[in-house]
C-alpha cells in the first residue's frame, strides 16, 4: 500500500481510499481530497514539511504525518 | 428586521463583497466567548435588512470552531437568506459548502465571485445552467470590480423570505433510500430542513444529537439504517456523503465549466520563487525584516515615540495645564487630569500610530496570500512546541511591543493556537523592557554584554517550555489540529480592503481595550499619590512617594518577593508600577532612592541599586519583571484577543506564575553557592523537578496516539 507522504514532488496520483476514523480525514474530504481525485505533488517546504499538493484545481498544504492517511496508486504518465 | 447571512469559503472575496454592500455601517466584534471576529452591518439599499459575514468555512462539519459558530448561526438564529459567495476560479471547492448550505433549507442566492478574473483566463460558465442545476439564483459579480453586485441585491430583495422552495436532493437513487427513510423518522423539523437531519443523524453527528429528542426506539431504527448503509457501501456515513457530494459537483463543473487554459498561471510562478527550496527563507527574513524595520522602528517608532513624548507631554499637558489654572482648579483634580486620565490615555494612544502600521502590514500581507506561505514555511519549527507557523509573526512583533503582537494573533485560525499564541507571546522582551534589561546590566553586571541576549534567551525558552507543558494540560490537549490549509492564489492587494481592516482593527483596540488601561492608571495614580500622613489620607509630592498607599502596598507584598531575593518595598512598588507601563520601572526607582528624573537606563541611581541588590536577586528581578504580566495595555490587548474573562485571568496568572517560579529557582541555586543547601534550596529543587516532569511527561491524549498508529498498522 503506498500512501501520499511517500511520493516525491513532481509526481501525479489518484486517491484510492482515505483510512483513519479521525477528524483530519473528515477534513480532508472536506477540501475535496475523496476517492479517485488527482493530487499533483508541487513541492516540499524549505524544511522538509509540510508539502505542498494541487487537488481540484487549487493549492493546499499538508504535512506529511497527515498525508500518511491517504493511500494513493501511481498515474501512468 | 430581516437577516441575511454573508457565507463562503476562506479568501473567496467574501470581504470585498460585504464591505460594498454595507459601506461604514458596520459593526465589528466577536462571537460571544471565543475569539472568531464577528461582523455585522446594515445593508445600504434597506437598513431593514441585516448582514451577517460569517467566518470563512469550507464546510458545515462541526470540526472547527469556525464551522460550528456558522453552522449555528444558520440554524438557530432565523435566517431569511443566504449569500454564499462563491470563488468562480475554483469552483469545485466552493461549491462543496454550496451543496450543504442548500441543504440547510434556508433560501440561498450564489454570487459567483471573481468572474472577471475566469474572463481574463479566456473559461466560459455557464451560468444559466448552473442556477438551474442548484435550484437556486446564480449571479455573477466581481467584488474587486463592484459589478453585478445591483443584480445580486435585487435577486436577494426579490428572494428574502420565500419560503417555497424548489426540494432537490443531489444524492444518487441508492442513497436517497436511505436518506427518505431516515427522513420518515424526523418528525421534529419542517420539511425543507428534513434531508439535512436525516444525513446528520446518519452521520452520527455529535453537535446535532445534543440538540434533538428523539425516543429509543427511533434512534434503534436509525442505527440500524446507518449499518445497513455502511454495508451497502462498505465505508463510513461521513465518507460516503463527502463522496457523494464531490461526484454530484464534479459532474456540475464538467457540465458548466469550459476551460481553455493550460500550464503555469502567474499566481503559480510568483509561488515558484517565493517558497522555493533555497529562496523561500531569505525571501521570509527579508519580508518580516521589512514589516518589522517599517512597523517598529521607522515610521511606526517614529510616530509612536512622537505621541508619547511630544503630542503626550510637551503639548497637551502644558495646554491642559494651563487651562486649568485659568480655572483655579484644586491641585488633586488637576493632578488626576494631567497625571492620571492624560497620561493613562497617553499610554494606550501612544501604541495606536504603531499598530495601524503594523495592521497595514498584516492586511497586506494577508490580502496578497502571502500569509498562508508563512505559515507553510515555519510550520516545522513551531509544531515542535505546540504552536502554528503563524505564531511567528506576532512574537517577532512582540520584540518591539507586545500590544500589537498580540493582536496581530488574529491570523491564526486554529482557537488553541491562537489563545496559546496571546498567552505567551508577551514573554519576548519588548522594547519596553530594554531600559530595565540596561539598568541591571549596568549597575550589577559592570555593563556585562551577556545580560541583554540572556534576557532574550530566557523569553524564548519561556515561550518554547510554555507551549510544551501547556500543550499537556486538558486545557489544549485533545486531537492535534491538523495542518491542512489552502494556499490561495496570489493576488494584487486591494489598498480599501487593506485600509479598512487596518482601521477595523486598531479602532477595536482603542475602544475596548481603552476602556480598562484608562481605569487602572488611574487606580495606580491614586495609590502613589494619596498616602496616610499623620492620620489624614492627604495628597503627597511626587518625591513622598515612599508615604504613598503604593508604597504601604508594596512594604506589604514585600515578603511575598523575598524568596526571590528582592524583598526590599522599593522594588516590589516598582514592579507594581510596572504595570502601569514598563518603563516606569527605572523612573521609579529614580524616585524612590531619592534622585527624582533619572536617564532611562538609570545611570545615576547605579550605585545605589548595587547597595540593594545582590548580582543573583537582581537577576531574578530582571527575570521577573521579563516574564510577570506584561503593562495594562498588553492586558487590555489579551482581554480583547481573549474575548473571554476566564482566559483572560489564566493567562496572567499563568504568566506571574510562571515568572515568580522561574525568578525563585534562579535566585535559590545562586545562593547555594552562599548559603549553602537550606529548605529553600530543597523547595527550589521541587520546583525545578516539578517543572522537568511537566516539560517531559507523556502527554494525555496517549491513548488515542495508540489507536491512531494501530490504525496505521
């Protein structure tokens, strides 16, 4: 299983399923990260984290300890 | 009086929009008891009609304090309509919270915002469809342009009230099943809020179950339809709507949305460079070296030390004066004017010219999208403790003066952060704070260039060892907010928009915060003023200070401050002048051995601090008055932040605790060296264990971590 806080900037995924019972995956898919959703990976924060994702079309931050929840499959491009 | 509530998406324009249309009739305060601004406001067709702006939300979910205070309001408070502003450039998002507001029931009106911006991209909406698709109006305007805002108005007018609306349901055939079911059991509510309660209560949704009474056996029935439906979809309720929505809305955008751009926009390159790898913390230092340099030192100094020590003493007083002689005023009457009200009111406006500068930079900053970059890039360092990368802004301006650090709190979104951001942020020695950093440095420690960045270390250590242990405590314990935050688009600041949050802000401070600075310099000028002397309360020269009701408070809190070695009356009166404003503390001192005026860092009274203090109990003096509760302004700045009296309270009582300990521990292990190991030194070594166990125990919420990475397995 390969989640989004594996993959390196510059990459491009689909989102398979959000694991968790948390109130951060509610708010994930309250900022429209659900099943089947395009994350673009842009770039990691000067530091190392948080890192910066595309999703529907807008920019959104996130660190890498909550992007662990998100298990995602490679695009073939 | 109808109500009309302003809801939308964080930097969806929504601002730009309520400011035009309620021009300067606007009120703006906070929700009762937290910290989230409220705004409220007359619309300027009809002062019938009331507007709300709710804060910016992405959803009706009860997970934020934002989204609850919203969420709320709409359903308690009867509101006629809904704005929901809508940012056309990203409208899959923004029609996320579109499709639960609908939900609501209440009439909602979509002003598609930015649609200025969507043309100059060369995209097509179409809106005629979309109104049709979502059942209700869609008008497209431009805040920044002021156009179709007319329109909207209209729509709205026409719309306000009308209760029989269109019921459409978003959800495929198979959820609706279920939610037509649920639906039969909701016998408490009108039809047009029936699809709202049955997905809440399929949802488990805790802030809704608290509000309805329902008997068991219906909430049997509804369990049983929650599983079942779970089983149907093998996922949980909130994810099956959450996906339900999106599917609906992609399938609305694909439908509506035409786009004909590709590749990188300019928004996308300027954020390039801006949080590029290598040049994303020069560009920050540079920023904050700017807003700092801008704010505090130049103009914002400039300015600040104008008011303080022309406008406020060489002007007004000798006018007033005057004045009042020409009256043949009595002296004490004339001494409360001048000393007390004047200068009490000197001290608060004396910060104001300095945060309407700083506000300008916040504004600015905030307006263009730079902010949320801040926070994206600090956010490493300060998780550590506890705190948000939006914490730094407001401790670096606490460097120059704590008022407006704590102010400039606002930008955090997240309520914990924010109250500990208010709470510790005073803890960096302000500007204020330098002559009594210089005054011990130069009477005890030879001038020592060790004792001046020491003061700054131990402010920071006090804020870092602060948010650790604080972060412990039930107070902020609980689920670490998660840090998921949109970095919106970069955009031309708009200098109305940025003028009137600057002037929203400052006039808010000098109203309520006025208020009670103004109430305490007079207190603390009638206790140093007024004295018993032989046997009739009567009013002193300013060198009888010593005679003073302040001086007979300060022998008697005495004691009190021996322990840290500075149980001497004059330095407990001058910490207590303190309060007043920091730098009282050397002028006080200048008074009280006797030498009235004194230079700031008090060079003349040297020799005799030296006789009354020892270098470890002027330390612990200096660690105090650094770390106690900050002036009457930066009080009246927490109580404004804070919103709430309770909090209020903790913070500086947390604050004088903590320096009180942390001067005791200090000033105990010095005297070891000259005493030797006594009960206080014990006491002391409690103290400082007591404080390890507290920076390094295990946080509560253990447990839950546990489950958390179970979950992962």
């Amino acid at each position: 299983m390969k989640t989004l806080n594996e993959i390196q900037p510059g990459n491009e995924v689909i989102v398979k399923k959000l694991h968790g019972e948390s109130a951060c995956k509610k708010k994930l898919m309250d900022m429209g990260i659900t099943k089947n959703t395009y994350i673009y990976v842009r770039k990691a924060a000067p530091l190392g984290d948080p890192v910066e994702i595309k999703v529907r079309g807008y920019e959104l931050s996130i660190r890498k300890e909550d992007a662990a929840c998100i298990e995602i499959e490679r695009t073939t491009v | 009086m109808k109500t009309i509530a302003l809801a939308g998406n964080p930097n969806c324009g929504k601002t730009t929009i309520f400011n035009a249309m309620t021009g300067s009739s606007q009120y703006i305060g906070n929700w009762p008891g937290v910290t989230v601004e409220k705004k409220e406001g007359r619309w300027k067709g009809d002062s019938d009609i009331k507007l709300i702006d709710l804060p910016g939300i992405y959803s009706l979910s009860p997970y934020s304090l934002d989204e609850v205070i919203a969420r709320n309001f709409l359903l308690n408070e009867n509101v006629d309509l809904i704005v929901n502003v809508v940012d056309a450039t990203n409208l899959e998002r923004n029609l996320y919270l579109t499709t639960q507001l609908l939900e609501t029931g209440i009439p909602v009106v979509v002003a598609l915002n930015m649609m200025d911006l969507v043309k100059n991209h060369g995209d097509r909406i179409h809106i005629e469809e979309l109104a049709v698709q979502l059942h209700c109006p869609v008008i497209p305007v431009s805040g920044l342009k002021n156009e179709g805002l007319d329109t909207l108005a209209d729509t709205f007018v026409k719309d306000i009230g009308r209760g029989d609306r269109l019921h459409f349901s978003i959800y495929s055939e198979n959820i609706q099943k279920y939610l037509r079911r649920v639906e039969g059991v909701c016998s408490f509510c009108d039809a047009a809020k029936k699809e709202w309660y049955a997905i809440k209560l399929l949802e488990k949704d805790e802030k809704t179950m608290e509000h309805i009474a329902m008997i068991n056996a219906d909430m049997q029935q509804i369990d049983s339809m929650r599983e079942e439906m779970k089983a149907e979809f093998d996922d949980d309720i909130q994810s099956i709507i959450a996906d339900a929505r999106y599917v609906y809305i992609s399938d609305l955008v694909a439908k509506t949305y035409t786009k004909t751009r590709n590749g990188m926009c300019l928004s996308d390159r300027i954020d390039s460079i801006v949080t590029n790898r290598v040049l994303a913390l020069p560009i920050f230092a540079a920023v904050m070296y700017i807003v700092y340099y801008v704010s505090v030192t130049t103009i914002g100094g400039f300015v600040t030390d104008w008011t303080n020590d022309v406008l406020f003493t060489e002007i007004i007083p000798p006018f007033v004066e005057e004045f009042l002689i020409s009256l043949d005023c009595a002296a004490w009457l004339s001494s409360l004017i001048l000393d007390g009200i004047i200068a009490g009111i000197g001290a608060v406006l004396g910060f104001v010219p300095q945060m309407f500068v700083l506000f300008f930079f916040l504004a600015l900053l905030e307006d263009c999208g730079y902010m949320a970059r801040i926070a994206f890039i600090m956010d490493r360092i300060f998780r550590k403790f506890g705190l948000s990368g939006k914490s730094f802004i407001p401790m670096l301006i606490g460097t120059g003066c704590g008022v407006p650090g704590i102010m400039a709190s606002r930008t955090i979104e997240n309520e914990k952060d924010r109250r500990m951001t208010i709470m510790t942020t005073t803890f960096i020695p302000c500007s204020a704070k330098l002559p009594i950093i210089a005054l011990i440095a130069g009477a005890l420690f030879d001038g020592a260039s060790w004792v001046a960045p020491s003061a700054y270390f131990i402010g920071i250590a006090a804020i870092v060892c602060s948010g650790i242990i604080l972060k412990k405590t039930r107070l902020f314990a609980g689920d670490p907010s998660p840090f998921i935050m949109e970095l919106p688009a970069y955009h031309m600041p708009q200098l109305k928009n940025v003028l009137l949050s600057m002037w929203e802000r400052g006039s808010s401070f000098i109203k309520k915060a006025g208020t009670i600075i103004l109430l305490s310099t007079i207190v603390i000028w009638f206790a140093s003023r007024f004295g018993i002397d032989d046997g009739a309360i009567v009013m002193l020269e300013e060198e009888e200070l010593s005679k003073s009701f302040l001086a007979v408070l300060g022998s008697g809190m005495a004691p009190l401050f021996a322990p840290l070695g500075w149980g001497n009356w004059q330095a407990a009166v001058a910490a207590i002048t303190g309060l007043v404003a920091k730098e009282n503390v050397v002028a006080t001192f200048g008074i009280l051995f006797g030498f009235g005026e004194v230079a700031e860092d008090g060079v003349e009274i040297w020799n005799a601090m030296a006789l009354s203090f020892t270098a470890a109990s002027a330390f612990s003096f200096l660690v105090f008055n650094l770390l106690c509760a900050p002036c009457f302004a930066a009080m009246g700045a927490i109580r404004r932040e804070m919103n709430h009296t309770k909090w209020t309270v903790f913070a500086i009582g947390y604050q004088c605790l903590f320096a009180y300990l942390a001067s005791f521990v200090i000033y105990q292990f010095a005297m070891i060296s000259v005493y030797g190991f006594t009960m206080m030194s014990a006491l002391a070594v409690a103290v400082f264990v007591l404080f390890v166990y507290l920076l390094f125990r295990k946080p509560k919420s253990k447990e839950k971590q546990q489950q958390k990475e179970y979950a992962k397995a």
